[in-house]
C-alpha cells in the first residue's frame, strides 16, 4: 500500500492493521545520540489509548511498545528506529457481522473500491488503532525538540456545543481530564453531554488545538512545501480530522487587513517579534518565532448503536446497528496524535532547513 510514510528526512513508516498481531513505527533520519527509550514513548501511548470509560470505548489496549532496532545501549543510533506494539483484547468476533456490510462514515466502500480487498476487522488499516504507531514517532520527535527548546502541546478546545475557557489554561488540567480539556468546569459539562448522547445511542465531534511555541524564525519553505502546508496535511491525514486552520484560520476572512495584520517590535536585543498573532506563527510558509497555533476540527465518531441504512458488498440495501466498543467523541483521544503529527513535522521541517544556508555547511563540515 502506498502512503504509508510521512516526512523527508525524519522520515515515518507505519504499518500493521487494527486486529493483526501487531503494528508499529519505523523512524529513519532520527539523529544519533538521543537519549531513548521506551519510558519515553510509553506515556504518549497511554495518553491515547481507550481508558476512560465515560469518553472512550471500554475496549482495553495495553499499547506496550518495545523498541527493536536503532538504539544501542540507551542512545539512538542514527540508524532506522523500529517501535512494535503487539495487539491483544481485539474481540475480532465484534466485527463478523461487518464482513460484507459497509459502515455509514467509515472508509468500508471506499478501501473496498480501491482495494478490492481488505481486513474488515475493527477498520484494518484504516483503523484510529493506526495512530498509536504514530504517537511512537511523536514521542521521539517532541524528546528531540525538547532538545532545542521547543514545546509541542495539544489540548481539547471543545466538545460538541461545550467550549473551553482559555483563559485559565492549565495543562496538567489537560493531562488529567478525561476529555483533554484545560478547564475543569467544561470537561464536567461535556461529560454529561457526551453521557447523554450515549444513551442516544449517539457520537459527537469537537475541536483540538496544537501550540507549538520555541520554533525559531525562520523553519519552513515558501513555495510548495510552505510549513502550514505541511502541517495541515500532517493534521488532516488523522483519522475524523475535517477542517484544519493555522492562526486565525476561517476567521481571517472576514477580518480587515488592519486587523489582521501583525505588527512588529524589535526589542532590545534586536530580536524582532509581532505585537500580535493572528498569523499563527507562519508568514509565507516560514515561521516568525510566535507560538505556531493548528487547530483540527473533528467529525462525530462514525461507529454509532443507532441503526442506520446501508448496503452490502453486493449492493442489496439493508440496515446496520455498529455492535462493539467505540469512542462517543474522538477528539480526547487524538490530542496526543495532533501533538505527534505537529511534533514530526517541525522536526522534519527543522532538519530539512539546515540545508538552506552555506553557513550551516561550513559550520558542521569545515575543519
Ligand atoms: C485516535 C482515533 C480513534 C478513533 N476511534 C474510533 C472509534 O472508536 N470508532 C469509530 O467509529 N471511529 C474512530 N475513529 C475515526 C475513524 O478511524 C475514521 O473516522 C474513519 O476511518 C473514516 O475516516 P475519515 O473520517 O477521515 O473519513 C478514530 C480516529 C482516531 C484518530
């Protein structure tokens, strides 16, 4: 299957289906020398997997990872990074009556019609499951760029009509409430909404935001492979994930140029910030050293109990009733893939530049 790599030099390979023995992460172009292990990956996976009963599915990951290959003796070795994670509680069983019927919202029909074929067990490859191998190169890229001073952090800005107040934002908060939330009075909110919606037999969707602050100026392309380019197909290619906007985003559309504007400050130091930032940290594709703002807005979860009308494989119509464990909103989850993509991309982003002037050259290679 094609597709199934992202990044130029911190380039990610995943593979492995929803209900196979196993999937993971190949990570080639990670610098040697990082201190890793797999107690650096594993609270990223924890963060993703189902576990809290009131917004996500009662199915139980485990999500051990293990490192295979490209570390040596605690450190990497520049040489391709391979993370495993075998699968187990799959409850393929759940799945059999959706062998031959195509779910309402999910990519059934059209794997199918590409494909021909395909491991219908709890979405195969097309499965959320495939963004825990994800979350493995995130956790190695955010280490890397904690190196440099860059902090990648998503959070949950709201859940069906239940938003977020900001202006207390704390992230242990978002560490700890279920639904990823920095505020404590809207996770209690969504979580009635979303336990109302339950028994609805219902799913709701919601919005998630990724800052990234600490990028100097200056990372980024101006023509095709502009950094909010990148980051939006970053965020886009998550499952669920429908709108992406970086700043601003739809709003500065019907903003005036006076407004949108950022202007700038050169301070003592010489330094040269924006008074604003409604840019969301890019100009022209290259980044201004104001914090880089992704904001993903994503769809209600498509595996729902109420029945919905469909058709088999052989196209006669009839109607189907999603049995199984699955996640009433995605969002609280997909935080941490958001961080991982946002995370990857920089750090792909930040490597590639370090071709871009004759300085950086002569400062790594003449002796
Ligand atoms: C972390 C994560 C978990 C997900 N969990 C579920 C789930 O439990 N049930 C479900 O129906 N969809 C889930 N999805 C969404 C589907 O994978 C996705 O909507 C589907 O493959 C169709 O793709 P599209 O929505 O991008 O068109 C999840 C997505 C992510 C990113």
């Amino acid at each position: 299957m094609a597709g199934s790599s992202f990044g130029k030099i911190f380039r990610i390979t995943t593979w492995g289906e929803s209900h196979g023995p196993a999937l993971g992460c190949v990570i080639d172009g990670c610098p040697a020398g990082v201190e890793l292990s797999e107690s650096d990956i594993q609270p990223f996976l924890d963060r993703r997997k189902p576990g809290n009963a009131a917004v996500a599915t009662a199915r139980k990951e485990s999500d051990i990872c293990e490192i295979l290959s490209g570390v040596y003796e605690g450190r990497t070795t520049g040489t391709p990074i391979s993370v495993m994670i075998r699968n187990s509680n799959q409850h393929s069983g759940d799945y059999d009556e959706l062998k031959d019927v195509f779910r309402p919202g999910h990519a059934d029909m059209t794997f199918d019609a590409k494909y021909g074929i395909r491991d219908h067990r709890g979405g195969g490859r097309s499965s959320g499951r495939e963004t825990a191998a994800r979350v493995i190169a995130g956790a190695v890229a955010s280490k890397v760029l904690s190196q440099l001073g860059i902090k990648v952090e998503a959070y949950t800005r709201s859940i069906g009509p239940v938003e977020s107040d900001l202006s207390d934002y704390s992230r242990s908060a978002v560490l700890a409430n279920a639904t990823a939330m920095p505020d404590i009075n809207a996770n209690a909110r969504a979580l009635e909404y979303i336990a109302d919606l339950k028994t609805k037999c219902d799913s709701c969707g919601g919005v998630m935001e990724c800052i990234i602050s600490g990028v100097p100026a200056g990372v980024g392309d101006p023509v095709f492979d502009k950094l909010d380019a990148l980051l939006a197909h970053a965020a886009m290619s998550i499952g669920a994930v429908k709108a992406v906007e970086i700043g601003d985003g739809v709003l500065a559309a019907s903003s005036t140029g006076s407004r949108n504007n950022d202007s700038f400050k050169a301070l003592q130091s010489g330094r040269i910030v924006k008074r604003t930032n409604h840019s969301g940290g890019i100009l022209g594709g290259i980044s201004d050293s104001s914090d880089i703002r992704v904001r993903c807005s994503v769809k209600p979860t498509p595996s729902i109990a109420r029945e919905q009308k469909t058709v088999t494989k052989d196209g006669e119509n009839t109607v189907i009733a999603i049995k199984g464990r699955h996640d009433p909103v995605i969002v609280p989850r997909a935080v941490v893939v958001l961080e991982s993509m946002c995370a990857i991309t920089v750090l792909d982003a930040m490597l590639n530049g370090m071709s871009s002037r004759i300085d950086n050259l002569v400062t790594i290679y003449k002796k």
